[in-house]
C-alpha cells in the first residue's frame, strides 16, 4: 500500500475508517492500486459479495423447504466477510465465528461441500456437525464450535505455537459483537498482547447479540478502543465498506506477521435474524433494519464505486446473476444426491474399537429398524 493510504488507516479513531461513502464515492484521493487491487480484483470482491448473499437465499431456502434443519443468515455482512478473507495470505490460518459465509467462499471452500454440510449429508463429518459449521484442513479453515468465543484462545495457543516454531504464518480470529463479552475475549487479547503472537482479532460488530443490542455489551465508545489494554492497536472500520476493510485487514496482517497482535472491529449490520432459531422482528424496530439496507448495503456502496470507475454495467451485472443462480442450483442437486448418514454411525467412532456392548445396542436398534421398514 502507498505511504498516502497508509496514513489514512489510522488505530483508535473515534469514526470508522472509510473509504468510500454511502453512496460509493472516494472520500478522500487514492486509487484501488494504492491498496493493491486490481480492476481485476475489484470485479472478484463484487462477484463474492453477491455470490454470499445469493448463497445465503438458498440457505434459508433449504430450511423452509424442510431440507435442512437450521442456518445462520449473513445478509448484510457480506463486505466485512469476503473483503476481510481476500486479505488474508494464502499460508495464513483461518478461525471462523458463525457468519463468516464469505471467508470460506474466497478461499476456495467448494459450494458443494457447503451445501452438502448444511443438509447432513455423510462425506461431510458423517453429518456430525450443526449446520453452517464449516472447515476445510486444506485451505487451514478450522472447523466451526458452537459455544460463543472459544475460538479466541484456540488461536491464540495456534499463535504461540508459531512463534515456538519459528515459523512465518499468521492468524485471523472472527468473533461477533457479543463475543467481546466473554471471558474467553479477555484471556485470549491478555495472552496475545504478552506474548506477542501473529493474530488478528476480527469482530464482525452487527450491532445484536441474538436479541441484546449493543448499548447493553459495553460502556465504551466502540470495541477497537479496548485493544489499549492489551497493548495492541485497535481499528474502528466500516464493515460495510469493502474497500476499507480489505486495507485494514491487508495492514493487520503485515503486522500480525510481525508479531504485532491487532484487533480489528468492523462496523456493519445484521439483516436477518441471529438464525433460523430467532425472530428479529419481537426485539428490532423495523425502522432501523430499513435505514441499513437503504443507506449502508455493503453491495449497492460497492456497484456504485465500480461504476463510477466505469467498471460496472446493467448487462454485466446480469450476466453475473445467471452465473451465481447457476453455480448455486448446481451444487445444490450435486450435494443432493449424496448420502444421508446410517444410523449405525450413531455408534461409530466412540472408540477405536467399538466394544461388545455398544455393538450389541447398534445391532438392536437395526433389527427395531428393519422391522419397521424404516
């Protein structure tokens, strides 16, 4: 990045960083080359943006349509998931929260596999997993753990363990909002800013923790301010604005590489419920979910960027379309037709091998089963 866009990246900033304005213009002289991205690379974050959202109507499809039980909606994030995954280097390790549906799709993480986790299908875990509990050893994606922020010391421990081994790798840690407010935040920022690991702390602030809005989380004036007590640097950004965060979290990890923990807090908003399982609609007022999508979408601030660098038309756009609706349905018959999990698999895997007993209660519930044609 040029020495101009640096100085603009400034910690602990009592507005969040921008770089564009609500309507996609520059808010200040730079070029998308100051930042390192290409026309190419723009066009490539816009396509992941829409593909995440488009992702995301067929997830709240299948649980409608009865053909998966549960989902996490990340409508309305999709700039501080897929702008904050394209930064990340390819040798660098991944900690997901729960709407990190981005992240996972700029990786590399195969549409198919997603589909095919979030309808239990076998080859995924054997189906072991909640839905949208995603990971993938080989793109260094750790997998999903239900509880709220105990992925932040797991990293941090990941952390040490580079350091140990010497090795030039780094680390980004996603938690929500609500996050922040277990102990495991605390321990895990503490052990990070001690013994100086290569982690960045990226919390996806969308403004509800299930049904506890922000002002109930915390006194202070934002998130990123609380990384002073752990002698890191904080970074208030915009979430929603792609370009910000890809800068910000492109400097993150120059300096996470570094061994300078930093801890990002990216301003956006929650479109949809916390899940399938909550009703936004008995706690939000519908007022202010309007005033987000009408003035700060993630997706409308980047197509009017990328028009007024003449990058974006009508046709081009709606070419894109019929290619993500495409891509989606695709895997979504591809993940279809694979296996539903046995229930013999209930018994497997306990043991490395499965005693006398267990068997014996595994053969019982398959002859109740048989004998039921079920």
């Amino acid at each position: 990045m040029t020495e101009k866009t640096l100085n603009y990246i400034q910690p602990f900033t009592d507005e969040p960083i921008r770089f564009i304005s609500s309507e996609g213009e520059p808010l200040f002289d730079f070029t998308p080359e100051d930042i390192g991205l290409t026309e190419e690379d723009l066009k490539t974050l816009y396509y992941y943006m829409k593909l995440t959202r488009a992702f995301d109507r067929k997830g709240m499809f299948l649980t409608r349509s009865g053909k998966a039980l549960f989902y996490v909606e990340v409508a309305g994030q999709e700039a501080a998931t897929v702008a904050s995954g394209y930064a990340v280097p390819e040798n660098d390790w991944i900690f997901p929260a729960h709407r990190e549906h981005g992240v996972y799709l700029v990786r590399g993480y195969p549409l198919v596999e997603m589909f095919a986790q979030v309808m239990g299908r076998m080859e995924v875990n054997k189906a072991r997993q909640m839905p949208v509990h995603w990971g993938m050893r080989k793109l260094r994606i750790i997998t999903i753990s239900s509880p709220v922020g105990n992925q932040l010391p797991q990293a941090v421990g990941i952390g040490m363990a580079i350091n140990y081994l010497k090795k030039d790798e780094a680390i980004i840690v996603y938690v929500g909002d609500g996050g922040t407010a277990e102990g495991d935040f605390h321990s895990a920022l503490t052990m990070a800013g001690v013994f100086k690991t290569p982690v960045v702390f990226f919390v996806q602030n969308n403004h509800w923790a299930i049904s506890v809005p922000v002002k109930r989380q915390y006194a202070s004036k934002n998130i990123a301010i609380k990384a002073i007590a752990y002698g890191m640097e904080g970074y208030y950004v915009d979430g929603n604005d792609f370009l910000a965060v890809y800068a910000t979290t492109k400097l993150a990890f120059e300096k996470a590489h570094n061994k300078e923990p930093v801890l990002i807090e990216a301003l956006t908003y929650r479109y949809g419920s916390h899940s399938t399982a909550d009703q936004a609609d008995r706690y939000r007022d519908p007022r202010e979910l309007e005033y987000w999508q009408k003035t700060w979408d993630p997706i409308k601030r980047a197509r009017l960027y990328l028009q007024r660098l003449g990058i974006w038309n009508e046709e081009w756009e709606k070419e894109l379309d019929e290619q993500i609706e495409e891509e989606l349905n695709k895997a979504i018959d591809e993940a279809e037709k694979r296996p539903l999990p046995g229930p013999e698999t209930t018994f497997e895997d306990v043991y490395a091998q499965m005693p006398w007993h267990i068997k014996e209660e595994m053969d019982e519930l398959l002859r109740e089963l048989k004998e039921k044609g079920a």
